[in-house]
C-alpha cells in the first residue's frame, strides 16, 4: 500500500442551516472515538455478542492508527463542532487479486442525524482513502437490515455481494471449550 499522504479534513459543507465537516481522527480525538464505539457496538449489543467485549486499553487502537505502519484509518463527522458519527476502516489484502483494499466497517451516526447524507459523506472520505493509498477497492461491510447501507449503494455504484461471515473468538475457553 501507497505510504499515508497527510490526511485533510473537508471543506465544511453546508446541509440546511447546519455546517456538516468530515476530519480525520487525532490523538487528541481518542476519547471520543471509542465513546462512540461503543455507543455503536451498545446499539448492536445482539449482533456483537460472537465478537466477545471490547478491550478496555486503548494501546492497540492508538498503535493502529497513530504510529506507523498505519494499519486504520477513522473520520469524524461533526456538525457545528458538536461529534455526530464515525467511520474508520482498516487496510486488508485479496490473494486473488494480488492487490490491498481497504476495509470499511458499518459507519456509525448517533440517530438525529442518520438518514441525512452523513453517511455519504463518511463513505466518500473512506473511498477517497482507498485511492490515495492505491488500493484497488473499498470494501465495506453492513449487517443484510441496515438501511444505511442499502441507500449507499446507489452513491458509490457499489456491488451488493451477499456472504455469510463466520467469527471464531480466539479466547482459550472459547476456542477449547
């Protein structure tokens, strides 16, 4: 993958009366980040169960993104200055097309604001991402009922690609039980 250009925030963009800015993650913007982890991963508490809880030390999410080589990537979204969403990605690798994609997980957007464009806004920070750092596709991963992502696809001209996606913990008593 291409070395991390410098990332950039967007220019504000006016939605209604409201100034809606994309930016990338700091250090500074930990904090926030994982509060709205896991307001996100609360909102989904059923369907994270296979994925066991979350760490509770921050070292590895620092590491991924601050340090390199950067392994993820996140933007907020804010409006007026006030934190509405996130959504970050990690870089992978296909074999079969011997080349790196960037892998988007289900953005995230506290419910005022969902249905907005945000989402939108989110993804083609994401996209703009998987260009600079000369990947060959944006891959993005959302559970079959959100409607989020059934009103992307029309936005990034994605393919629909059904799967079933299987998690194995890797936990001791998981794994030999």
């Amino acid at each position: 993958m291409k070395s991390q250009l410098a990332a950039t925030p967007s220019a504000p963009a006016e939605r209604g009366s409201v100034v809606l800015t994309v930016r990338p993650v700091l250090p500074a913007d930990a904090p926030t980040l994982i509060a709205l982890c896991d307001e996100h991963a609360d909102s989904r508490a059923l369907e994270r169960r296979p994925y066991g809880p979350p760490r509770t030390d921050a070292l590895e999410l620092m590491e991924v993104l601050f340090e390199p080589p950067f392994g993820a990537w996140a933007w907020l979204a804010e409006v007026d200055g006030e934190v509405i969403g996130y959504a970050s990605a990690t870089a992978g690798f296909s074999m079969l097309e011997r080349a790196y994609c960037l892998q988007l997980d289900d953005p995230y957007l506290r419910s005022a604001w969902r249905g907005r464009g945000v989402e939108t806004e989110l993804l083609r920070h994401a996209l703009d991402a998987a260009q600079r750092f000369g990947c060959l596709n944006l891959q993005c991963q959302s559970p079959a009922w959100s409607e989020a992502a059934r009103e992307l696809d029309a936005p990034l001209r994605a393919v629909r690609v059904e799967a079933v996606k299987y998690v194995v913990r890797t936990e001791s008593e998981v794994v030999a039980g």
